[in-house]
C-alpha cells in the first residue's frame, strides 16, 4: 500500500492511518521485528508451543505489519523470512491490491483466522476481493521466538507451492479452436487435446483475432494460469483453424482410451496435414508430438529406403533371414529365433526379419558409410533428424546420431541411440504414400508464413517398393494382419516393439496407412507391436 493512504480503524482491524498502524488504539509498528519489553530488558528463553499471548501478539504485529505494506517488517515475524518477503512484496505488487484491511478472528491454540478485503486495480477498472485465511504461530528453531509458521496459503487459501498472485491481462487470449472442416475442437470432447490447445493458444491466440482478458490470477512459477479468481474485463476468442479432423480426433480419443500409455498421430500424406493427435498418459504428456523413444522395427522402413537407394537390395531380391546374425561379435536374434528360408527383402520385411535388415547392409561397410548411411537417407529423404519442423507447436523429429560398431546394426531395426516419436513415424510412412516429405502441420502455414522443413522426393521405384513391402505386412504371414483386417483401402503396415531398460514389456509400436490417411501409434509396455499400437492405428485409420 502506498504511503500516505489514509484509512479509518474499527474495532479490531488492521488499518494504515497516516504511514502507522493502529490496533484497538495501540501503535503495533515500533519494535515490531523486536521480541522484549520496551527497554530491551532480556527475557528468559522460551520453549515449546507459543503461549496464548505470545501468539496472539506475534499474529497482530504480523497482520499489522502486513496491512501497511512493510513486507520487511512482517517477513521478519516469520520462520522463513526471505521467501515471506519476496511473496508478500508480491502479493502488494504483482496483485495490484489497494485498501488492504486485514480483521483477526478469535485465536483457536497457536492458530488465528482473519479474513482480508481489498480492491483489485488494474487499468482503471477495479473490483472488490474478500476472502478467508488463517496463519499458524510456532517457536523458531534457533531464536526461540514465537514466529508465524510460513507458507503460500498465508496470503491466500488456494495458493499452493510456486503459486503467486497476479493481476494483468492473460499471457494470450483465448481461441475456439476448429477442424480444417470448421468443426469446433474442445477440450471436454476431446480430453487429450487440453495441452495442444494450450500450445496454440499460446502462440497464435493474437493471431487469431481474440483480446485478452484481465483479472486477478494464480500463476504457478512457469508463468501459467492455474486458476483464475477475479475478472475485471473478459477477453473474447478468436477462431482458429487447424488441419485436425473432428472425426479421426474422436477416434484417436477412443483408441487410445483403451490401452494405458499410449499415444496415436494421423497425417494425411499428400498434405502433410495432422488430422488427429491423442495421448492417454498419467503424466499429461503430449508424447504423440514430443516423444523420444527407440521405435524398434517400425525404423526399418527406413533402413529399407537406404537398402534400396545404396543398391545393395530391392523388394524381390533374395535377403537372407537366419535366426541370429553377429556384428562386430554381438549376436542379434529374431523374435523365437525364427528363420525365413529362400525369402526375400520384402518377406523379411513383412515378417520383422531383424537378421535381414542387418545382414542385408554389412556391405555399407566396405563403402565406410554404415555409421551415417541411416541418418542421411532419414535427414535426405524422409526429413528427419534436422530439428527444423515448424508444426504450430513444440514437436520431435526424429533424432538418428552418428553411429559405430554395434550401436550401428542396432539402429538398423530402431534400436540403439535412435529415437522417434508417433509423429515423426507418421510422417515416414506419409512420406512412403506420398513418394516424397511434406512436413506435419497442425495450423496452416498461412497463418504466419514460417518455413517449413524440406527433403529430396523419393525416387518413384523406392517408394513403390516401399508400399509394396508394406503392403505385404498386411497379408499372407505379415507381422501387421491382424492388426488391419478391419482397415480397407490401398494399406499397408509396419509393427515394431523396442526394448527399454527398466521395463518387463517392450515399447509396442505400429504405423500404417490406407489410403490418404497414415497413422503411428505407440504404447508404452505394450508388448508387441500388433497387439496393442496396431489396434490403436487400425481403428484411426478406419474413421479416416
């Protein structure tokens, strides 16, 4: 409170009247960080819970204190004086609070309540605040002093750890968030879309033509609203269109409603436009866009383009399938150890033939490009890895490092250091439908004309042997049959499953495609890749 704001004082409340405050008629503020008569006499060290009087006194000069706006003063009454100061300073300025009247209720042990009137300010437009409270009086460890037991709820009942209040206009203003067909997107339909919707509030609410509103705020230490207790002007939301689809959306929400987890992306391929985005996850993450798993062999379409595009395989080419294969004297096997005998590239592709797509590049050694050759046709043709992807908000593209010795083999059927998220393997496999990269938006580029990340088209004998390997999953002994009986149209499938420390089950991982429509799905300990990612993709892929 500013000096020289004159209030009047009634009964017991704490009041500012003339730069002192008054208390019943008595001056509350001299010696108020002092503890003893008014001579200073020393007075025998207490111990255990403060008495009657000496919490009522410590709660009345900490009030007072408070009420005019000495945050040093009431700070020093406390048993955490430099974070009481740096929150009560907070709470006179960042609330913007002015006629501050604080009236104590009756003492119940070492515990007083009161409650607190104010006015909340901010650009001319004013409302009142009124709330309840209580503080708590303890002994100070090393000063034996009667102090008042610090913590958030002090200054506001709902205020929690890193929580303070602010009055201002909101960080961005709200937005009606819709489908590319103008169908309204919410977080109550769609429960998993809250922190998306939030993502895109943040960047484009402006942009989208909302104001901002103000009011009185929790805001926790990232700057976020936690809640929001007075409004002294509403903002209006502005529409914003992004590339989802209100349908697959749903499906997604369903999809991934039924395995703990998990998470699905869908992409249609010939616009690089996101259709769905959906998590189910106790952390709240958003996975689908930002995780950073090994996608065990759902990268082997991957592998599979680099096969081809380095001449050392096609899709009908002999590949031999062993049951395990040695790399510089680790050994890899094949689930159970099978074998395929007299198969070929696509055999072992539809079946997840580890040995083959491992055996199948030793040549690359000889050429000296085995550690890079994965990375470049990823960066090169599938834009992966570059860290450039401008979706609408935060996302992961792939991360395919560098590699050497066995760490090389293992990348080669998504293990190893190589990381990806739904999103990213989405888009490989839109890529393959495409025959070439068109990079994930969730808003259209129109919108603020960012750049968009690009890669080389593949060349069309790849991408057809790529769908024709990916089809082949879908059918006869394919990994993915199962999976997509159900799905129609031109399809075609990947299933992967990855290995994780710490986990009894592998990363269970799927992607497929039918049609204009392609999918990427990942649940974490989910087993194997058709049994739980593969329903979740096959049920997107059916609403597309």
């Amino acid at each position: 409170m500013r000096s020289g704001v004159k209030t009047a004082i009634v009964g017991g409340v704490f009041v500012v009247v003339g730069g002192a405050v008054l208390y019943g008629g008595y001056n509350l503020v001299n010696g108020i960080a002092g503890y003893g008569d008014a001579g200073g006499t020393p007075q025998t060290v207490r111990t255990g819970p403060p008495s009657a009087e000496e919490t009522t006194r410590t709660a009345k000069d900490f009030l007072a204190a408070w009420a005019k706006g000495d945050s040093a003063a009431a700070a020093a009454l406390t048993d955490n004086q430099e974070v009481a100061r740096t929150e009560l300073t907070g709470f006179h300025h960042q609330a913007r609070l002015t006629h501050l009247v604080i009236t104590p209720g009756e003492r119940t042990g070492t515990t007083v309540p009161y409650k607190v009137t104010a006015k909340v300010s901010y650009k001319g437009r004013t409302a009142p605040l009124s709330y309840a409270s209580e503080l708590r009086v303890v002994r100070g460890r090393t000063t034996h002093k009667p102090l008042v037991d610090w913590r958030p709820s002090v200054l506001h009942p709902r205020l929690k750890e890193g929580e303070y209040l602010v009055t201002d206009a909101g960080a961005a203003p709200e937005i009606n968030a819709v489908d590319h067909r103008g169908r309204p997107l919410t977080e109550e339909r769609y429960p998993s879309l809250g922190p998306v919707l939030d993502d895109l509030r943040e960047k484009y609410g402006s942009k989208a033509g909302g104001t901002r509103g103000i009011g009185l705020r929790i805001e926790n230490e990232a700057g976020e609203t936690t809640r929001t207790l007075i409004t002294l002007q509403k903002g209006r939301a502005g529409t914003l269109h992004t590339t989802l689809d209100a349908d697959v959306q749903a499906a997604a929400e369903r999809a991934v409603k039924e395995y703990d987890e998990s998470s699905v992306v869908a992409v249609r391929p010939s616009t690089g436009e996101i259709r769905a985005v959906a998590n189910n996850r106790t952390d709240g993450y958003n996975a689908a866009m930002l995780g950073r798993v090994a996608p065990g062999s759902t990268m082997k379409i991957v592998t599979a383009a680099m096969i081809l595009q380095n001449g050392v395989g096609d899709a009908a080419g002999k590949a031999d399938c062993p049951s395990t294969v040695s790399w510089e004297g680790y050994t890899f096997h094949n689930l159970d150890d099978f074998s395929i005998a007299d198969g070929t590239l696509t055999d072992a592709f539809a079946r997840s033939c580890n040995t083959a797509f491992i055996k199948a590049v030793k040549p690359l050694n000889d050429k000296g490009v085995a550690g890079t050759a994965l990375g470049t046709t990823a960066r090169d043709s599938f834009g992966l890895g570059g860290d450039d992807w401008q979706t609408g908000i935060p996302s992961f593209d792939g991360s395919i490092p560098e590699s050497t010795g066995v760490e090389t083999a293992a990348s080669y059927i998504g293990q190893g250091k190589v990381q990806m998220s739904p999103l990213a393997m989405a888009s490989v496999t839109a890529t393959v439908v495409n025959g070439g990269f068109r990079q994930p938006v969730l808003v259209p580029r129109s919108l603020d004309g960012r750049t968009l990340a690009t890669a080389r088209p593949l060349a069309p004998s790849v991408a057809r042997q790529l769908r024709q390997m990916m089809h082949a999953a879908t059918v006869g002994q394919g990994t993915a049959v199962a999976a997509m009986a159900g799905v129609g149209g031109d399809k075609g499938a990947k299933t992967g499953s990855a290995e994780k420390d710490g986990q009894d089950r592998s990363n269970s991982w799927f992607t497929g495609y039918s049609d204009d429509l392609a999918a990427a799905a990942l649940v974490q300990s989910g087993g194997h890749g058709g049994d739980a990612a593969g329903p979740v993709v096959a049920r997107v892929l059916r609403a597309g």
